[in-house]
C-alpha cells in the first residue's frame, strides 16, 4: 500500500489486531488486518480517516453497523459524514456511504482503498 498518508501510527501490535477482530467478528484475511500490521489508524490526504484498533469497536456501535450494514464493517470515513465500508466477506470491495443513509444499495462501490481515495480527493 503506497497512499498519500498525511499521518499515521507505528504498525498495531499483534494483540491489538486480534482483540479487534474477535471484538468485530473480523475475518484474518479483511483489508483492514493487513492496514493496521502496517499501521494502527491514519489520515490520508488530510481527508479519510482510517480507524485504529482502538477505535474501531466503538465506531461500529456508534453508528450501529450490525444493524444497518450486518454484512460490512465500518472501516474509515472521509471526514465530511460518509463512512467507508468494507465487505465482511473478505473481498475487497470498498464502499463509501453517507452516514444518513439506511441503504448499501445508494453507496459508491470501489475495488480498492486506493480508487476510493482518488474519487474522495478528486471531489470539489
């Protein structure tokens, strides 16, 4: 992963990683687990925001993801009131969503982190 980081922590520790993942039923081989071995949360092009072990338990509740969105977990967001979603499946297939809306159907879907942050940075 090569993104244009504006910040970012040292890489997560083993323990960290797993404590997220069994906190947030996340799969051993999710985009995210491979993120945080790399490092644990970042800011990247000042704009999207992606969670640090730490965070990520509290913002799936604050956003009630299992309600909404039980088939994705809620991985960044691209501070200005979209999330980013991220398939629980294991694939990697990215979706930004904005907070107010119930339905995965109306996100923007991308293959990857990297296409999700152009289209973020591309915006006016």
């Amino acid at each position: 992963m090569d993104l244009p980081y504006t910040s970012k922590n040292p890489p997560a520790s083993t323990e960290a990683i797993t404590l997220a993942m069994q906190q947030c039923t996340i799969e051993p081989r999710a985009w995210i687990c491979g993120f945080w071995a790399q490092c644990d949360g970042a800011m990247i092009i000042d704009l999207v925001q992606i969670y640090s072990t730490d965070m990520i338990t509290e913002r799936q509740q604050t956003y009630e993801i299992a309600a909404y969105f039980p088939d994705h977990l809620l991985v960044g967001d691209d501070s200005g009131g979209r999330l980013i979603l991220l398939e629980r499946s294991g694939k990697h297939r990215f979706y930004l969503q904005d907070s107010g809306d119930p339905f995965i159907d109306d996100a923007m879907a991308f293959s990857s982190i990297d296409d999700l942050i152009k289209a973020v940075a591309s915006e006016p």
